[in-house]
C-alpha cells in the first residue's frame, strides 16, 4: 500500500478525478501474483468526481475507459485505439490507477454516469463494457446456444449480458450461491461437475485456468466459437489437432463499449448490487486484497468517499 | 503395405471408383506417426474412373469429398454434413482410402473432372478445396495482408489461392526453391530466418509445429486472425492472456468447396502441376512414403493408371 502520495498533476487534455469508489478485478490480483511487469497503483474499475480539467465536467460523477491511446499511430486510425501500441492502461500499463485518492486520464476517456445509477452500481461499468464486448465480436442471437463456464465476478456479468442478447444461456460454476444470482433471472444454471452439457454454439470461458478451458472447448459443437473473456497467469495447452477438424474458432475478448454498459445500467437491467460483496475503505486496501482472493468471494469495493 | 485385398462392395446409394491417380498429404503423414489410431487404408486425394454404382457417371473421370456423412442428425440437418458426428472420413476414419486399386464412396460425394483438367492436376481438388476454405471462413480482400507460414504442400495452395483473392500476401518458410513457385506466380516471399514483419490481418498456420505458430502469432495486428490450417500430432502451448489482451481469433479450418477447386483447376489460376515432385507404382507405396516424409519434397503421387 502506497502512503502520501503526491496529487496527480494532469497533463494538458487530461482530468483530475476524486475517486469516489473502486472494484477489486481478478486482474488486479493477476497483477499482483505477477501475471505483467507493472509496478505503479493499480484498479481500473472506478466511479469518481471530476475535479479539474474540463469546466463541463467539474462536479459530475464519471466513470473513465481504461485505454489512453496516442492517436496518431496506424492502429488508432485504424480505428482500434484500444489496442494502440503506445497507450497507457488505467492501473496495468505504465498509468497509475484507482486505488487511490485521486487519479488522471483523458478527457475522452470519461463518461458522465446518469442520475439515476448509483454510485455503486456504475463501478460495475468497466467490467459490464467488457462482457457487452462478446457480442459485438461475435453473432449472437435466440437461436444461440450459449455457455459461461465461471461463476465469478466477470462470469455472472457475462451470463446476464448474453441473456440479455436473448441467448439461450446455461452457467455453469462451483458457488451454488453466485449461480442463483442468475437463476433469479431466469438463466438456467448448473454445477460445474454435475454438467456434461454438449453442442453449444458458443463457450465463454471466464475461469482463467486450463480447466475451464477445457469444459468451455468440450461443450462446443463442430464450427462452435470459444471466447476467452479472463486474464491467464502463464500459457495454455489445447488439441490443435481437434480445433482444426471441428473447425473451432477462438476469441480473445477484453474491453467493451461503455456507453451501452451505461444504459444497461440506466435501465436497471443488469443485476449487479448483488454481485457486491464486501466494502472497506482505502486504508484497509491490503485486507480488502485478502478478502477479494477469498474463494466464494464475489465484488469487494473500495470507498474513498 | 496391404495386398491382395477384396474389391469393395458398395452398399446402396455408394459407387465403385477405380483410383487413377492419388496424391500422399501430411495428414497421411502424421496418421502414419500416430495422430489418430486409424487401421485402414490411407489415401484421400485422388482421381479416379467410376466403374459401377450410377449409371450417368461410369466412365467418368471423379475426385471426391471425403466426408461421407449420416444425413439425418441434428448437424446434417444444420447443413454442416462435413462435421457430422457419425461421418466416415475417406483414409481417415473408418473408411478404407484411396491408396488401392479400388474405393468406395457415396455418389453424392463425387464430382466430375472437366475434360481439360488433366489428372495430374485434378489429383489436387481435395488440398485446393481446402485451401479455399479459408476465404469461406474469414473475410478477405484487397485490404487484407496476409503472411503464409510454410512452404509444403499446403502452404503453397494456401498461399496462391489467398492471392487469388486479392489478398497481400507474403509466403515464408525454410526452403528457397518451392517459394520460388509462388514468387514466379508475383506473390512476396521471404525465407522464415530472415522474417520479421508485422501488422498483418490474417496469418495462416501451414507447418504443423509450435514454432510456425508462434511465427504466425508474432506477425499479427491486434484484432488479427490465425488460421490453423495443418494436422497437429499433439498439443500446442499457447500464451493465452496475449490472445484476450490483443483480442486474436483463431480459427480451426479444414475441409473445403471441391466445385470451387474444379473451377480454379479449369480456368488453370492454381499453378498445382509444378507441385508434383515424384511418381511411384502403388507396389512401391511404402518407399513413396519415405519419399513424401523427407525434406524439401513436395507432392508424391502414386499412379495406378
């Protein structure tokens, strides 16, 4: 835990934002077990206050797009500057991020959070843009037979965002109690070792281990499409041999499109209150790492305000 | 090497082929090391002249698609018969191939040669319909830049059929005489040890081993496709958290449209016949292995005609 840190000084086109509160991500515990070389303030999910930088914006709750591209390289006129060599990433890649009191980023980056949606709820924001990503990679639709293998955090998200794309959903994972936070929506759920479901158009495997893995790629009928939603500490082994005959597609999936997780949320269509399970404060930031490892453990928030 | 078999039996709605010409592929290959526990005969590129079975085809000149389906299943009737669970794969599962006087596949599965085709050439339709399955599967186009990784058999149709469709291509792989069947052709080569480009849409996998798919990983832009176009003994390692980060697709691609080949062999655009390396007797079948099997050879065929 860092102490007395400086205050951010924004460069010209960026915002000082008060962070008002924080979401622990299983990639920040990546990142802590040594999943990537990053060595500055982590979190990337984050509902804040903006302080200075642009008039319009002074006072409003924002929540911000991780991702700082250049803008002037060939992939960000390519329109992909998510995936712009030279960016920064919000608590990951060389930007000091959320678990603190105050935090920088462009101005473009930032999303003004309605009225209507607590605080609470659009820390979720970030996470939510990421499960709404599948769908813009992949066709989904009501005939889509689809499987979220993962009852974590970024699993539960998925399996409300595909049923919201009207997929014919079944979750699968090992916490009776996370998976009947969709049941309650009507999302057919199982365990995970009681299942032996096969023939699925669609696999999104949200483990981030070689397990999940192999369940997602098993449940997949021929010409099927496994998207990978999780970080991985370290590689993964797969039968080339069999996604060549059945002719398997593969999908690295990361960030997503905010403004529709916002609206979801605007709509009160997501459930994701639920998914909080525990809240402390900034100072208790180590704990709160614990208790986010926990096994069973779903959302730990960190309150600034 | 099997000898005095019994001529096959067609049953109803199957015909009698007398194979003319057949082509050994890395599949044959790798099913000869182990890569799946088939007993039968090999062999599933040939040409061949139908003797008994459908009246309108005895005499004439076939090739024919190896995947003779069931029909009836939930994927037959999804239109994906090539995938069906219950299939028989011609030299490959449960039906005896084409390295024999005689085959027996269902006349559905069987297509005309076209009298200018000759059958040297035709003996290709099967590894060029599987090449063309890849514009099937991703779109490409004259914005597309695609790298071919490998210069065997396959990557060589890979790599004349992706600029066929207007592609950008670039071929690499170890030896400089078989890419030079592609500069001749006025597609981009480079020898592998000497390749280090980047940014490319698409790169497609055709050696088989770890370390072209690595190079064909390295090579790509975020958002890029790999396409595993080869037969793998064994398993492939994978840095998955790479994939997700810069959101890869990999796809599985194998079996392609014959009536697409047929046409290209007719309008003579696929240089194939320059391929062909060597010629053996069926008798001397073990020794075209051997052949097949050592470095820098491309196309083995064994004659019955």
């Amino acid at each position: 835990l860092l102490k007395n840190l400086d205050m951010p000084a924004p460069p010209p086109g960026e915002v000082l934002v008060k962070v008002l509160r924080a979401g622990i991500c299983n990639t920040d515990l990546e990142l802590v077990a040594g999943y990537y070389p990053y060595c500055g303030i982590l979190g990337h999910e984050f509902v804040g206050c903006v302080e200075t930088g642009v008039d319009s914006l002074i006072g409003r709750r924002v929540v911000g797009e991780i991702n700082a591209s250049c803008g002037k390289c060939s992939i960000c006129s390519m329109d992909h500057p998510g995936h712009c060599p030279h960016r920064t990433v919000l608590g990951i890649v060389n930007r000091n991020g959320a678990f603190a009191e105050y935090l920088s980023l462009p101005a473009e980056n930032l999303h003004v959070v309605p009225d209507v949606v607590s605080t609470d709820a659009a820390t979720f924001t970030e996470p939510l843009a990421a499960a709404l990503q599948i769908p813009k990679q992949v066709k989904v639709g009501s005939a889509t037979r689809a499987l979220v293998v993962g009852d974590g955090k970024l699993g539960l998200l998925v399996a409300q965002t595909l049923h919201l794309s009207r997929c014919q959903v079944v979750a699968i994972g090992r916490h009776a109690g996370k998976l009947e936070i969709l049941s309650h929506r009507g999302i057919e759920i199982s365990m995970s070792n009681d299942f032996s479901g096969k023939g699925f158009d669609v696999a999104v495997e949200c483990t981030g281990n070689q397990e999940g893995f192999a369940i997602a790629r098993q449940s997949l009928r021929p010409q099927g499409t496994l998207v990978m939603k999780s970080t991985y500490a370290g590689k993964l082994t797969f039968d080339a041999s069999s996604f060549v005959v059945d002719e398997i597609t593969l999908v690295g999936s990361r960030c997503g499109p905010f403004t529709s997780a916002l609206e979801l949320l605007h709509r009160n269509e997501a459930n994701v209150e639920s998914l909080i399970h525990e809240r402390y404060s900034l100072v208790d930031g180590i704990h709160a790492f614990e208790r986010a490892r926990a096994s069973g453990v779903l959302k730990v928030l960190l309150e600034m305000d």
